[in-house]
C-alpha cells in the first residue's frame, strides 16, 4: 500500500532482561514493552512462541504459562520505538481523509469563506445575513421602496415601508395640525 510523505526512519533501542534460579511463571521487566511482538524471549536458548507468555502492566509484567525451573535460564529481548514515523508531506491530505471534527475555527485563515461556503437556505438575491441572538439566519429581500429597519436592542430587523399620507396641505412650509414631515434624500 502506497503512503503520502516521507518515511523517517527510527532508531530501535533493545532492553535484556535474564532470569536464573528462578521457579516463578511471572516476572517484572524493568521497562514498558509496546505489545507482544516486541519481545523476544527464549528459555534455556528456545524461543518461546507468543502463546507460551502474556504481558500486563506498567513495567511489563511477563507471565509464563508455566513456571520456570530451577536450572532454566530465560532471557528476554525487548524492542522499543519499532517500526517508522510516517511523515505526511505539505498539501497532500484530501477533504475525504480528514476527520468530521479535524477542522476547527482556529484552523481557518480570518476573510477566508467567501459566500460559496455560506449556506442561508433558499439563498436569493437581496438576502440579508442577520444575527437573531441565537444564530446567524436569512432575511428574505424586501419588495422595492422598503428599507432595513432595526426595532431595538434584543431585536431582529424587518423591512419597512414609508409612510405617506397626502391628505391635507402644507402651507407656509408649516405642516397641518398632526403632520410630520417626512424627507428622504
């Protein structure tokens, strides 16, 4: 199987461990191996098979599926940092190997969503963005003529419409008794 970026090569580091005039099936090592497959042991110069042993433990706990004998020698080989780093070169992660939560907010660059990527629902032109105090939603255009009106704090804004009343007359630039004067520029 193939892999993105570099293979950096690790150093092993190898602990022993001897055991003489033992008759204990179990036996402390003095360091944490990673798994099974790390360790390498042999009793009176045989390797041991996988299933003749298991480990627990921090340290390494070693248990035997049988006791040792008195004149048996066991030595146990560990191998620690095996295997290789896999280095994953710059700009080769595709959208489908990232996690769903392996994009965060502080990953992404300030002024770098356009509108493609923000989604208001039946987008139209003339939606306005607004927050309504829980979230950020759509304000569908308004009909020509109206402005965005805001109504206060804690408030959503709405569209308005002007108001016109053309009854009555202005006369010596003094509006009628319980008109206002309304311009617009």
């Amino acid at each position: 199987m193939s892999y993105l970026g570099q293979a950096a090569l690790k150093n092993s580091e190898l602990k022993v461990f001897n055991v003489t005039s033992s008759t204990s099936a179990t036996h402390v090592l003095s360091w944490t191996a990673p798994n099974e497959q790390s360790l390498f042991i042999t009793i009176n110069g045989v390797k041991q098979q996988e299933d003749a042993y298991s480990i627990a433990g921090i340290p390494t706990t070693v248990t035997l599926t049988d006791a040792l004998v008195a004149t048996d020698k066991m030595e146990v080989v560990g191998v620690l940092d095996i295997g290789e780093i896999t280095v994953v070169g710059d700009n080769t992660i595709s959208t489908s190997k990232l996690g769903n939560t392996s994009v965060t907010t502080a990953k992404i660059a300030d002024n770098a969503v356009d509108g493609a990527k923000i989604a208001m629902g039946s987008d139209a032109q003339g939606d306005v963005l607004y927050y309504n105090g829980t979230d950020y939603v759509r304000l569908a255009p308004g009909t020509s003529g109206q402005f965005l009106k805001t109504q206060g704090a804690s408030q959503n804004v709405v569209w308005g419409s002007v108001v016109t009343d053309t009854s009555g007359a202005w006369t010596s630039g003094t509006a009628t008794t319980g008109k206002t004067l309304v311009m617009g520029f």
